[in-house]
C-alpha cells in the first residue's frame, strides 16, 4: 500500500528471495513467512518481491504472480509492493505488469532484459518501459545496471530520457561504482528531480548514503534488515561516526555475499546465510545452480559471525 504523504516511496526496501522445495517448487509458506518477517521490521518501507535476488529470470510467468499474490495476502495494506519485471520481449513484459497489477503490487521495477549485455539503444529502453506499462500505467522504478554489465547499463543520455518518461517514481541505482551512482544521482537530480535515486550496491551503502539517496532497494537488507534501516537513519541524523560503526559490520558479510567471485551465486549465498540463521529450511536453488559448498557455507558463516549476525 502506498503511504499518503510526501514522498511516499523514499526508504528502504528488503529485496526478498524466493525460497523453493527440494523438487524447485515454490515453498509458499517459508515464502509468506519470509516476506512477512522483512515487512514489519520497524522502519522498512517496503519490499521488492520478483527482484534479481527472486530469481525472476527463473520463474515462469505464474510463478511470479503467485508470488506477488502471497506478498499481497501477508502485507500488501502494510507494505509498498514492488514488482521486478524481467522479460525480454516488451509485449510479454506488459502481460507481467498486468499481472502484477491485479495481483496487488503498488508498484513495478522493469529491469533491462539480459540480451541488452549485447546491446541497445535509447529507443529500444524508452519502447520497452513504455510498452511495458501501456496498460497498468503504474508507479515504475528503472534499473541502473552494473558498469561491468556491458550494454545492459544505460549511458547518460538513456538514463536521463527514461527518468523523464511518464509514472517513473525511482531508480534502483545498481551502478556498483561510486563515481557513476553519484554521476547518475547528478544527471537525475537534473532533469527529473522529483525521481528518487536509491542506492543498490549493497557492497558500498555507506559511500552512497553519503553522496546522497532517497532509500535503497537491496537484498542484503532481506538478511540484516536492522542494520541497513540503521545505517540510513545514522546518514538522516548526520551521525557520521554510527553510520561508520554500522558499515563496520555490513561490510564483511556484504564481500562475502557479493563481492566474493563468482557474484552469480550471490542469491544462493543469500539462502544459505537466511538458513544458517535458521530464517528458512532449505536454501535449494534451480538449477543449473546447485548447493553451495561446505568451504563457502563455512566463510557464510564466518561472516554472519563477523557481522554480529546471531539465529
């Protein structure tokens, strides 16, 4: 539910995991519980459900309004429901908003579909966000791909058009790059200051928080959702030397989740360390993913310990 004041989609957000059955099914009662949990932590905002760290690009369009449906039933009159939306084709990337819509999400975050890594062109984003909200026309959040994303990151000239489109509320800013989220915070600021830029790279909150953001989008805050409501309210109360204390312990489990190679098993890292906390039963992944090994699970665990991270 969007809140009715100014600004109602600053804050943080918990971009929540899709927990699964041994078989790959969708375990939807260790899903509701998850999402419930990260919901009503004081001070969340709300929650991007079918984001990267949901494994969008794995669920079949069902699967995702089912999930979106869940998070609607557990706390959608709580919540701010933010849908992720990855899909390659612009028509079936609509038929996702309209899913998402009558399902109960509040609003939708169109990630660029993985074929841009080859590329695109500002056309081909504004057709595609555009499209894909055709009919939902509903509060719509970009993606600032990674600069290590080929094509798939949008140059200044495409960020800035695609911030100027109808209905666009905020970006996730996932630039993973201090020197281009603040250049990106600069050029938004610009020419559609009423957009919020909301800082995602989960392995430098601090460094952004400081440059400036209007809230975050990040998955790490579905493990250690304290601590990142935490560290955005230090930066709001100027208290510098909590915000430093605070990134003392987010940053060893942010390199062990994120910046630990490969960064294509941060989702499953994320699972294992939701299990070790005893958060949920299993941190089965679909393939061709499989379970993380011991020696991993072992520096997960170690991390969470650094963290002051506790079951």
């Amino acid at each position: 539910m969007i809140p009715d004041h100014p600004n109602p989609f600053h804050g943080i957000y918990a971009a929540t995991i899709c927990p699964l059955l041994d078989d790959g099914a969708i375990d939807e009662a260790t899903l509701a519980r998850h999402l419930e949990a990260n919901a009503f932590v004081p001070g969340m905002a709300g929650l991007l459900i079918n984001g990267h760290a949901g494994e969008n690009f794995t669920l079949s369009r069902e699967e995702k309004r089912r999930v979106v449906e869940i998070a609607f039933e557990v706390c959608g009159t709580h919540s701010i429901l933010v849908n992720g939306i990855n899909a390659e084709d612009s028509r079936e990337a609509q038929r996702h908003v309209d899913d998402a819509k009558a399902a109960g999400a509040d609003a939708v975050l169109v990630f660029p579909p993985f074929s841009w890594a080859l590329s695109q062109d500002a056309d081909m984003a504004v057709t595609h966000h555009t499209v894909a909200n055709g009919n939902a026309q509903m509060p719509l959040m970009l993606y600032q791909a990674g600069v290590n994303a080929g094509t798939m990151a949008y140059q200044p000239d495409v960020l800035a058009r695609l911030a100027q489109l109808p209905n666009v509320v905020g970006i996730k800013e996932g630039s993973w790059e201090a020197a281009a989220y603040e250049a990106n915070l600069r050029l938004v600021k610009r020419v559609a200051p009423q957009v919020a830029m909301m800082a995602s790279g989960d392995e430098h909150l601090l460094t952004c928080f400081a440059v400036g953001s209007q809230g975050s989008l990040v998955s790490l805050a579905c493990v250690v959702p304290e601590l990142i409501i935490a560290l955005e309210r230090a930066f709001k109360d100027k208290d510098l030397d909590e915000a430093r204390r605070l990134n003392e312990r987010i940053y060893p489990l942010a390199k062990a989740i994120y910046g630990t190679a490969p960064g294509g098993y941060a989702t499953a890292r994320l699972k294992t360390c939701l299990k070790l906390l005893g958060r949920i039963p299993r941190d089965t992944m679909r393939l061709p993913m499989g379970p993380l090994s011991t020696t991993e699970a072992g520096r997960l665990e170690k991390a969470l310990a650094e963290s002051g991270v506790t079951a």
